[in-house]
C-alpha cells in the first residue's frame, strides 16, 4: 500500500515511496544520534540536513517530532521547549527564546499535537508562547512575546530594553503565509489568520481575521460578515 494517491500508475507510486524512504530514513538516523541528548523524548526524532540544535536537555516531546532541513530550535529557556505529538517544524524556521550571547534567559514554547510550521517561521518565544492541538502556521509565520521599550527619547530604544509578554493560540487555528502575531495577544480556538495580517490584539473563537491591523471579517459558519451583523445591530436601536 502506497504512502501516496492521486498518481496514474503503480510505478509511479512505487517511485515516489521510493524517494520517501530516501529522504526520511536519513533524518531518522540523524534523530537517533540526538535523541539521547533531549531532555525527554516518548517519540521518533527525524532530523534533517543543516539543522541546527541547542539545548536540547530542554526540549521535550511526547511522540514524533519532525525538523526538516536549515531549521534553528535552541532549547535554552526557563520553561524549555515542549511539543506534543506528531509536530512538525518547517524547512528554515527558526524557535529562539534567548539570545546566544547572554543576557536573561527566555520563557520558553509548549506546541501541541498534530502542529505543525511551515517553512521559514520565526518563533520568538523569550516571553512565553503557547500554541494549541492541530494549529497550521503557514510558511513565514512570525510570532514575536516581547517589545522593545522606546518611550523615554533621552535614551537609544536599544538601550531601554524589552517588555516580555505572552501568546496564546487556541486548537485548530490556521495562521496563514506571511502573518504576523505580536506580544499579549490571544487567539481563541479555530481562527483563521489570513496571510499578511499582523495581529496585534485579542481574537475570539472561530473568527476570520485579516489586516494590518487584524480585524474580525467573519465568524466560521456564520451566514453574513462580522461589519454586516454590527451594522444590522446599530440600525435596530
């Protein structure tokens, strides 16, 4: 039985688990060279080419875990990384809570299962980020826990330091392309972020959010838009 469907011939499925095992059976070795420096693994470990592994005595995961090739997972956090089963960390992405060079240590990440990054997202978790069960971030995805502090203009921002906060993303979200979540904000579950958006405050249940800044467009299985409803609302009283 074929890992594969949707291909007009049997030798056409038999190539393409062909180049299935060849891919994944390396990452599984790479894995298995890792796995015991993790700090608690209950699942295989696939590790792919040019990735790039720090702290792993603070990384934990409880079933399969997945980091495709050129990808950043550095481990040095107060609450460490935790990710459920069968995550996923995109080609290129990036999860760092602190820097390499000093200074304090960051928060840290709890991801859950069936999550999973697409390629080229940017998670900066030194304030703490918790994403929920089956959450699709879509390539580029960047998700920011701090801000810089710029108030004071006697003082370079740079040396006023950083606020650190938190993010919160409930089960079945889909962050799409090219999003943008900053610190303190909390998404409920099942929202759809459209791609480009930047969200900066909370968002409810099942909204459909898009914009700079994001804003609510619609609810899933809602029959008219969020602006129609209010504008309907607004006319009855």
């Amino acid at each position: 039985m074929s890992r594969f469907s949707g291909l007009d011939s049997t030798r056409a499925l038999r190539l393409a688990d062909l180049g299935f095992a060849r891919r994944v059976l390396p990452m599984a070795l790479r894995g298995l060279l890792r796995k015991p420096f993790v700090g608690s693994g209950r699942g295989p470990l696939f590790v792919g080419r040019n990735v790039r592994l720090s702290g792993l005595g603070r990384v934990r995961h409880t079933g399969r875990l997945v980091i495709e090739d050129g990808a950043e997972v550095q481990g040095l956090a107060k609450r460490g990384l935790s990710f459920g089963a069968d995550v996923s960390i995109g080609p290129g992405s990036m999860i760092r809570p602190s820097s390499y060079y000093g200074g304090e240590v960051g928060e840290g990440l709890v991801m859950g299962d069936r999550s999973s990054m697409g390629a080229g997202c940017f998670i900066g978790c030194s304030g703490y980020i918790e994403i929920g069960d089956d959450v699709m971030l879509g390539p580029g995805v960047r998700i920011f826990s701090e801000n810089h502090v710029f108030d004071d203009t006697s003082r370079t921002i740079k040396a006023q330091g950083v606020e650190r906060g938190t993010v919160h993303i409930g089960d079945d979200c889909w962050i799409a392309s090219g999003a943008t979540i900053t610190a303190n904000v909390r998404i409920g579950s099942g929202v759809v972020v459209a791609a480009g958006s930047i969200v900066t405050s909370d968002v409810p249940d099942n909204a459909v959010v898009a914009g700079v800044p994001a804003r609510v467009l619609r609810y899933r299985g809602a029959t008219e838009r969020a602006s129609d409803a209010a504008s309907r609302a607004a006319s009855q009283h």
